[in-house]
C-alpha cells in the first residue's frame, strides 16, 4: 500500500520513518514526488492544493495532520472516501504547554512589562496567586477537555462552554446558547478552541467580547474564520480588551501589512500552538492504515454534516 504525504508545514521524512518503522511494508511518498497516482491508496495531509486528492483514483481513505479538518471541508473535489482527523497525545500535549505559558503570560502580566519597558519605567506589580486568574476555554472536544483539566491542574480557575454539556471535575462547565454568556461573564483568559463550522464561523466578534469582562484577553487558537478582525481591533482599541494571543488568523500567512503584526497589543504566533508529533503521531495513522486493510472501523472519524 501507498501513502501520500502533503503538508508544507510538518518533517515529511520524521513521518516517513515512523510510518515505515510501525508498518514496515508500506510505502510513503512525500510529496511532490506521487510516482504512479494509482498506487496511492491513502493520503495524509494538511492543507494540500485543491483537487490534489481527487487527482487519486484508488484512495481509500484521507488522514488529517491536524485535528481540524475544515480545509479538508471546503475543497469541494474531496473524494467521498472516509476522513479522519489527528487524535495523538502530542497534539494535546503541546496546546497545552502552549495554553499554560500564554495563560501564565497574561496572568504574570508580561503584556504590562512590556508597555512599562518601553516607557522605561521600572514599576512593580504584585503577583496575585493562580487561581484568581479566571481561564475560559470554547469547545471542549478532544483537546479542549484535556487542556482545560491541564489549566486546572496548573492552578488556574477553569470553566468550559461546548455546543453539547461536558462535565469535567473542578470545571465549571457551560452548554450551548442559552448558557454563553453566563460563562463569558466571568472569564479573564478566553480560550478559543472550537472546531470551525458553519455554526462557529464569526463567533469572535463585538457581540461576544462585549459579553467578557473588561479588561479580558483573548487566546486564539482555533481557526481564523471564528475571528471578526474589525471587531477585535474595536475592542482592543476602546480598551474593553486587554490584548489577544493570535495563533491563526483570517488568512494565513498574515500580510506584512496587515494591522495585527503592529499592534500593541496583539501577539502573533504563525499557526503553531499544537502538533501532532512524528513520535507519537505515526502510531494513531498506522493503525488506522492497518484497520483499512482490515476493514475495521477507523479511529477519528469525521463526521462530514457536523464538520468535524
Ligand atoms: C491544527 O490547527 C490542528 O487542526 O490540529
């Protein structure tokens, strides 16, 4: 069997080696080197060109690097073959390193230091203990359950909003419309890790930061289509936002001349809070390679109607 990697962003060779290491009698190729198109009978990728996939006529199945597949959505020449999503501990692993340090950033608040550097003034502020920082987190999936139950651990004051009720120890937890503003009303560090959607598209905007407590921040690290950039400026300009930690964006890569690289306020990291590693990574796809050869149901799978 054939596997075809794609992804401009990940170690194609450290994903080769793992695959080839579980499963020694598969064949990866990384792309753009396809060989004979009708040997590949699955596809592991992020974000590939549109019509890549359709362009294989014996495919089987697609894997997602990501645990998003909205991309993978919005081509409209996806092959009607299953779709999984990533589901790997590292994935969760390093969101959540990356939530801890963004959430401990506001908590210690660096983003201050930072304005008092460049006035050049040396001011102290006491540190206030961990749990008096409030840390919401939207969408409890996956990876949403496991971080909020991380931040919790850490010592933070954790609640959780998801489309359907979620119950987690020590999280306050919050379900569907008629509760979201009751758990944004008390947030200091919003959270944004829903699975983009046609629901979901252009929820972070001014009717939804107005809802948050002055002086809030927000973390993005879902997808850009959840984000209203105009609205976002709005708030953090009026002050009503303290700052926002964007991880995605409405278009990546950001223009070099868009507004967001040069705020004061906003801190850009270029799509990078979670992975799903070679290492452990390679262990979920090759076993789901193999439950394909068996004909045994895969793990991760999309649902296509729900869009995740
Ligand atoms: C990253 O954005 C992912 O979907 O895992």
């Amino acid at each position: 069997m054939a596997l075809l990697f794609y992804s401009e962003v990940d170690d194609g060779e450290a994903w080769r080696r793992e695959l080839m290491r579980r499963l020694p009698g598969l064949e990866v190729r990384l792309w753009p080197d396809l060989g004979d198109p009708k040997g590949i009978e699955a596809a592991l990728v992020w974000r590939p060109p549109r019509g890549l996939l359709a362009s294989l006529p014996a495919l089987k199945a697609v894997f997602s690097l990501g645990a998003g597949v909205d991309d993978l959505l919005a081509d409209p020449t996806l092959p009607d073959v299953p779709l999984c999503r990533m589901v790997d501990p590292s994935l969760v692993a390093t969101m959540g390193d990356f939530l801890l340090a963004v959430a401990l950033y506001y908590h210690r608040e660096f983003d201050r230091y930072a304005e008092l550097q460049r006035a050049c003034r040396w001011q102290t502020r006491l540190p206030r203990p961990l749990a008096e920082t409030r840390v919401g987190v939207m969408g409890l999936g996956e990876i949403g359950a496991p971080v909020a139950e991380r931040l919790r651990d850490a010592g933070f004051t954790v609640r959780g909003w998801s489309r359907t009720r979620r119950s987690l120890a020590g999280v306050a937890c919050f379900a569907g419309a008629t509760e979201r503003d009751a758990f944004l009303a008390e947030v200091d560090v919003l959270v944004c890790l829903l699975p983009l959607t046609p629901e979901t598209r252009g929820v972070l905007d001014a009717e939804l930061f107005a809802r948050l407590p002055a002086g809030a921040a927000l973390v993005h690290v879902g997808r850009g289509g959840h984000l209203v950039e105009e609205d976002l400026l709005d708030a953090l300009d009026r002050g009503h936002l303290r700052g926002a930690w964007l991880d995605t964006v409405p278009f990546e890569p950001l223009d070099a001349d868009h507004p967001f690289w040069r705020h004061p306020r906003i801190r850009i990291t270029p799509h990078v809070a979670g992975y799903g590693l070679p290492e452990t990574g390679a262990a979920f796809v090759a076993d789901n390679l193999q439950r394909l050869r068996d004909g045994r149901p895969l793990r991760g799978l999309v649902d296509r109607a729900r869009g995740y």
